[in-house]
C-alpha cells in the first residue's frame, strides 16, 4: 500500500483512536502520542493540533496534575459529549471495516445498486458472508 494512504488512513483514525484511549483512562498528550505510536506508527507531532481540536469540540476537557519531576501535566479526560462520540465513531468504524473486510475477502453483494454508488447495510454483508461460509462447508 503507497505510504500516502497509509497515511491518510491513520489520520482518518486517529480521533477514534485517542477518544478509544481516554475512555481507558485519562492521560497526557505526550503518553497519548506514544502509544499511538507504539500502535499505529502515528507520529508525536500530530497528537497535539488534534488535542486542541478535540477540546475546542467538546469532546475533551483538560485538568493539571502537579510532577514530582517537573511541571504540572496537562492531563485530558473525555466529556459527555466525547463519550458519545466515541460510541457513534466506533459504530461508524466497525460497519466500514466490515465492509472493506468484505470487498478485501471478495464476499460484498454484487448487484447493480452496488455498482450505483449505493450504502451496503452491514447486515447485509455479515448475511452474504455466512451465506458463502455455509457454502464453503457443504
């Protein structure tokens, strides 16, 4: 895969993936960015223009905590409004990866609405996919 859609995958994501992040626990920009990193390959300087973005929306607030090392940290906690995100975020995600899992695997329903440009029910493809699994078996 070119790194261009590499990399414009992983932007797609990101917002996703840091609200899946403090939904686990709050935590710092600079923790934020290395375990996107560590997971994703996602490098630290794109973390922060997001963070301010994410709290300017709503879905992030931020609180310090003083270090025993330093500065007081930043800390970010997920809002009402961020939970719900995620929760609307996730379920947009699962039914996209469905389907592409489903075009990748060659299981997607072939008819002419598909060919129209028209949405794919994720039910739909689960159904077609079990359908060509209970073929596979016969």
């Amino acid at each position: 895969m070119p790194d261009s859609i590499d990399i414009q995958l992983k932007k797609g994501v990101l917002g996703l993936c840091v609200l899946a992040l403090l939904a686990r626990s709050d935590s710092y920009a600079y923790e934020i960015a290395s375990r996107l990193s560590d997971a994703i390959g996602m490098g630290e300087g794109t973390i922060y223009p997001l963070m301010r973005r994410m709290q300017s929306d709503g879905l992030v607030e931020t609180y310090l905590v003083e270090s025993p090392s330093g500065p007081s940290r930043k800390y970010y906690r997920l809002t009402t409004a961020g939970r719900a995100a995620l929760e609307g975020q996730t379920a947009e995600w699962r039914a996209f990866a469905q389907a592409v899992d489903a075009l990748v695997a060659n299981t997607a329903p072939h008819s002419d609405a598909i060919a129209a440009g028209a949405p794919v029910e994720p039910a739909a493809l689960t159904d077609q996919s079990a359908d060509a699994q209970r073929g596979a078996e016969q």
